[in-house]
C-alpha cells in the first residue's frame, strides 16, 4: 500500500535551474533535486515528486504545491520540520500533508496564479534586486491597464509562448489580471524616514486555468512594453488573433515572476486534468 502527501513550498529560486531535475545530472541545482534527495534520505527509499508548476531557473515561488507518493506511514509534522532542516535555507516546506491516493499537485489543480514584481522608480533598491524588476522610465499604467483586458478570457495563445510548446492545444483561459500600485518603502530606509523614492512598487498577478511555456513572461513582457509607449494598446487582440510570435514583446527577466498560488477543488480528492504545460 502507498501513501500520498502533499507539499505546499516557497523558494528563492535565484541560484536555481528551474523546478525541473536535470535528468541523472544529481549535482544540477533544481528545487526538484533538493526535495527529491531530501525525501529520500529521510524516508530511507527513492522518492519522485510532481510539482503544480515547473517554473524556470530564476523563478520563485510563494505557494509551489508538490505530491509524493511512499509506502511509509509517516508523521506529517515531523517530516516537515525534518525538510526544513535538511534542506537549504532559499527552500521552505510551508505544510505536509496526507492527502487522497489520486490527488495530484498538476492534474488536480483548477487554476494557477502568477506575480511579477517591478521597482519603477529612480533610485534601484539594492535590496530587492533579485526579486523585482527595476525600471527607471515611466510606466503608464492606465495603458498597461487598457492592454490588460484584452488578455482576460479563453484564447489561443501560440503568439505568448515560445517554440519549446509542443501541446495540442494552445488555448488557455485567464480568469483575472490585475495591475497595482504600490507606494515603495525602500529596504535601506526603515519607515521611509531616511530616504525617499521617486516612484512604485507594481505588481501584475495573472490567474488561469493554465500556462504555457513562458506565457507568464510574454505577457509580461508585452504590457511593460506597452506601458512604456513601445506597443500601442490595441496591440495584445492583434497578437491573439494572428498566433503570430513574432509580434509579441520580449520575456520579462525571470526575478521578478512569483508562483504565488495553485488552487484545487475544495474536496482535495479529485483530480481534474489541467491541459497546460505548468511553468
């Protein structure tokens, strides 16, 4: 008999490869690498997990959801307490837990959310360099606003992803993608009182039902450059209708994109599957 257990992870994924391990390359840094030999160290067997998404070498994550699968009875606690010791201190287990022999962390999930961080300001922030997107030009935001709403709803998405995408079906549904404002605290001036910025913090958090190989960056990639006067507003339906990758803007870099969270139905025990390629 096996038992299945679920993962929920945050990672700085800085120094990492991406999610995926690199064949039998064991020395690769790759979160699935470290949890993989963390697990089966502790468990005393060889043990492979799946993660909801399969984000790129760069890329953190806030809510990372993986399963595994063992022939042990294990206390879930003290697992969890055991990771968190072994494991690096850019790689957190936030929950274990037992979960339904079919519950899987990609197929049973019904939606993902992605966050990109951007510092838009004139001074760069030290401090978070490694975790949002410096940019000194002006953004307008109402343009990247206006560009946004054509992204919302069921399309094909060829023109947002790279090449790499070999899926059957390139049609995805964004649920919501929203653009906030945040006024800036810098990291190196405590309360604000030691030093100004002339700017914001603004975050992008897109949500659906499945991503594409760097769709989250194209996207990304596409409203940046609208809100910098570079693509015109009514660009992103001309992008959707022709598949036409050429047309879409850059990836944005990946230290500023969070997995920031992985939803399933509220049951837990059914799996449903999710006709994306998780990034």
């Amino acid at each position: 008999m096996t038992y299945r257990y679920k993962m929920d992870l945050a990672y700085d994924g800085h120094r990492y490869r991406g999610w995926q391990r690199l064949g039998d390359d064991l020395k690769a840094e790759t979160i699935q690498g470290k949890l993989e030999a963390a697990l089966s160290r502790l468990l005393d067997e060889s043990v492979e997990i799946e993660g909801a998404g399969r984000t790129d070498a760069g890329v953190h994550a806030l809510g990372q959801v993986a399963t595994f699968s063992t022939g042990k009875v294990i206390d879930a606690a003290q697992l969890q307490k055991d990771m968190n010791f072994y494991l690096p201190e850019d790689l957190s287990v936030l929950s274990l837990e037992q979960v339904h022999p079919s519950f899987h962390a990609r197929y049973a999930a019904v939606s993902k959310t992605y966050l990109y961080k951007i510092l838009n300001a004139d001074i760069p922030d030290p401090f978070s360099r490694r975790y949002s997107l410096y940019l000194a030009e002006p953004l307008d935001l109402a343009a990247m606003k206006r560009a946004a709403e054509d992204f919302v709803g069921e399309y094909d998405f060829t023109a947002f992803t790279t090449a790499k995408s070999k899926k059957k079906s390139m049609v995805r549904r964004i649920t919501g993608l929203e653009i906030v404002e945040i006024p800036p605290v810098p990291a190196w001036a405590p309360g604000g009182q030691h030093g100004q910025v002339n700017g914001n913090r603004i975050e992008i958090r897109i949500t659906a039902n499945g991503f594409l190989h760097n769709m989250a960056r194209k996207i990304t990639g596409t409203l940046i450059e609208t809100g910098l006067g570079r693509v015109p507003t009514d660009r992103v339906r001309q992008m959707l209708e022709s598949g036409d990758r050429r047309l879409s803007s850059e990836l944005a870099p990946a230290h500023g994109l969070y997995l920031e969270a992985v939803r399933y139905e509220a049951s837990g025990k059914k799996t449903r599957p999710l006709t994306s390629e998780p990034q």
